[in-house]
C-alpha cells in the first residue's frame, strides 16, 4: 500500500490519497475513495493531480453509483461533453452495450475529429462478462519520449487531419451489416474533420504527447500512403507494451483517464457474452503543439462571426 500525496493549485494542497501503481508507465488503482459529487474541492483537485500522473485511474466497488450519481460526479470533476453525433441515453452517459453492437476495439483517443476533444473519460462497469472484455490504455506521453530524437523533432512539425468518417470495414473487418448501418447513419450523420498538431503539450503537466489514434485520416503535406507509412511507425510506439496497462473489469469499477495523454483499446474478445459500460467524457481544450498553434475546425466549416456593431 502506497499513500500518495497529490498536490494541486487549491489552497489546501496536500491531501492523502491511497494510490497503488498497476503499470510502471501508466496506469493506478485509487483505494478507499468513494466517488460522488459530495467530495471536498481539496479532494476532487487531488484526484484531478493523480490522474495527471498517471494517465489512468481505476477505482473499484463503486458499486453505489447509478446513472445519476455518475453524471453528478462528472458535472463535480468538469464540464459533461455530449458527443457530437451519437444519442446519449441522458445523464450524459454514452453506453457501450454489446448487445447493439457496440465494442470500441480500435485504438484511439476519444472524438479527436473536433477540437476541443474531452479532457477525460469516466467510464462505469455495468455488466461485465465472466471472461474477456478487458481495457487497454497506452500513454502517449511516454510513447513520445521513446521516439529516436530525429523523429521527435520530425513529429513536433507534423499536424494531422482527424475525421469521424475514417475506414471503418478496414479497422471492423468482421463488423456485422447491422454495425456498418449505424456506423453510416449515426456515428458519420455529420462528417467532421479536424487538423490537429500530432505533438500536443499538456495544458497542466507541460509534457508532450503523441495525438494519433484511429481517427486520423492523413498528414497535412503528405501523400496518403506516405501518411499510412509514417501513422504506423508512430503509432507503433504508443502501443508498445511496455506504454500500456490492461485492466480486467469487474462490476462496480470506475475508470477515470486523461483523455489528453492516453489512447484505449476495449479488447472484443468475450463473444456473445452481455458487456455493458456507461461513460461521461468531460469537455477538454483545443490542443497547442510545440509551435504554439492551435487545432482548428475543417469541416464543417466554421460560422464565421460577425463584427458588433460600433
């Protein structure tokens, strides 16, 4: 057992919190919190410094949490993020239930194809099967560090376009019809794409990180099969084992990760076993790369604003 202290820009900064690592690069189990929107600013500010850290928490036997006390938790931790195309159930909980065909099993970072993405995800374990459906989280932090040092300086000059409307029958392969309709019809109703620096720094920590993930379509500048060549090289990096932790879910577990630093693989690999989970994903800032320029919006096209009146 590990009493880790956290600290945080609140006036009350030194606050004690039970933090076991799970991977030597990312990754930690937060022991004896019980999550609501009740808890001390001192200790949500804690929590938020943790996650920082270590990319990932996993907190289990929230078992007294429903669809409203996640939600509430999420309002206390950010700002809720309605996703920009699918139907969340309320709550602002978007649920991945397998049983309508949804199973995330792509790495990505999640709704890149805007620009202000969500800074964090709270995801909740409602029904978890016996065997199988386990999460992979990689830190793109750490991924960054490992390139060679001409490909980090090659990186730090690179953006990259994300979209919603990437190719999904060859990241799905064995998606059903049922899948590639709601694909079609919900998940692209609306086709964003936006241009994103592939090294972003951290607003908070400062470091840099890897901004790739399965919704990036092509490198500004660069043919695309020279962008598929150069997507793999780096991506590879993020998914290197030492780079990720593997959590094996049980009912009642909560995950919180720093949208911002990580990229996640929900593993389909339980069948026609029952797997439902329920997330908030909290509203994050438009990414700076090292050149201090920010993401931008392609399409659709942004309103232009209007000058006031003098």
């Amino acid at each position: 057992m590990m009493i880790e202290r956290a600290y945080s820009n609140h006036p009350d900064p030194l606050i004690p919190l039970d933090i076991a690592p799970v991977g030597g690069r990312i990754g930690a189990e937060v022991r004896s919190l019980k999550l609501s929107a009740d808890l001390a600013p001192a200790t949500l500010a804690a929590v938020r410094a943790a996650l920082v850290r270590h990319k990932v928490l996993f907190l289990r036997g929230q078992h007294h949490l429903d669809d409203d006390a996640q939600e509430a938790f999420g309002r206390a931790f950010g700002e809720p993020f309605e996703h920009p195309t699918v139907p969340s159930r309320g709550n602002f909980l978007f649920e991945l239930d397998s049983r309508r065909g949804a199973r995330a099993n792509h790495w990505h970072t999640d709704i890149t194809f805007v620009p202000a993405y969500p800074f964090a995800s709270i995801l909740r374990a409602v029904t978890i099967p016996p065997a199988g459906g386990d999460t992979v989280w990689a830190n793109t932090v750490a991924a960054y560090n490992d390139l060679p040092e001409a490909l980090r300086a090659f990186a730090d000059g690179l953006r990259a376009i994300h979209t919603n409307a990437y190719d999904y029958a060859a990241q799905r392969p064995t998606a059903t019809e049922e899948q590639r309709r709601q694909f079609k019809t919900v998940f692209t109703s609306t086709v964003y794409e936006t241009e994103h620096p592939v090294v972003r720094v951290h607003p908070e920590s400062g470091e840099r990180s890897l901004l790739l993930g399965g919704f990036v379509k092509q490198f500004v500048g660069l043919p695309v099969l020279d962008s598929r060549a150069l997507f793999e090289r780096l991506q590879s990096y993020v998914t290197r084992l030492e780079n990720t932790v593997r959590w094996r879910w049980s009912e009642g577990d909560v995950a919180i990760w720093d949208n911002r630093a990580t990229q996640h693989y929900a593993i389909d690999d339980y069948g026609s076993q029952h797997r439902v989970v329920r997330r908030v994903t909290l509203l994050g800032e438009v990414p700076v790369g090292v050149d201090g320029y920010e993401s931008r919006l392609l399409t659709p096209a942004p309103v232009p604003q209007l000058e006031a009146a003098e």
